[in-house]
C-alpha cells in the first residue's frame, strides 16, 4: 500500500507539472515542433541522472525516494506515449525532416540530460 501511494502521489505531481510545460509551451515560439515533449524529457532525463547520482551514496530511505521521484514524478512527467504519437503524426504528415529532428533531438538530448545529471550528483555527493 505504502509503495502505491508513492508512486501515485509522485506521479500525480508529475503530470500536473507534465500538463503545466504544455501549458506554458503555448506561448513558445515552435511552429508545430513538439518542442513541450522534448523538453519534459530531456529536463527528465536530466533529473533521472541526479536521482540516480543521489541515491548511488545508499541514502537513508533511498527505496521510497525512487519510488517517488523516478517511477512516481518522472514517470509522471516524463512521456514517451506522446513522444510516439508526435512522431506518427509527423511521419503521416510526411514532415520527414521534422521527424528525423525530433526523434535524433529527444533521444540524444535526454540521454545526454541523464548524464549530465549524473555528472553533477556524483560531483556534489563525492565531497
């Protein structure tokens, strides 16, 4: 029970902070660039690479802060579903160039987020 309303709490918050970068994503200049998505998860992937970092140095509680923040609050704001279906829609659009940045952009960004995060959680946890 206490796993569930972790995850549940974390990812609630998640997606109401997911549902606010869309909302704040409309005042961007994208012209139809999925640029809110791209965002969410390359701010993601950075954040998973600091929570990892952290919770490297067996933090007290680091099972229920996981919990929380990588499967609850990432998880929450974080979103691969729409990132598929963006592609999709590009790809039918025949947006072939837009599609080719926004899938090379999303995977390398985040991933290069993630560990960037994770540079800085061990710079700032090894003393």
């Amino acid at each position: 029970m206490k796993t569930l309303l972790l995850v549940g709490l974390g990812g609630g918050l998640g997606a109401m902070a997911r549902h606010l970068v869309g909302r704040f994503a409309l005042h961007w200049p994208n012209a139809g660039f999925p640029l809110a998505t791209l965002t969410v998860n390359v701010l993601g992937g950075c954040a998973m690479g600091l929570l990892v970092g952290w919770l490297a140095y067996e933090i007290d509680g680091g099972k229920d802060l996981r919990l929380f923040f990588g499967v609850g609050l990432l998880g929450g704001f974080t979103t691969f579903s729409a990132f598929s279906l963006e592609m999709v829609q590009m790809i039918q659009r025949k947006a072939w160039s837009g599609a080719v940045l926004y899938g090379t952009s999303s995977v390398v960004l985040s991933v290069l987020a993630l560990m960037l995060g994770l540079m800085i959680a061990r710079k700032m946890f090894t003393g």
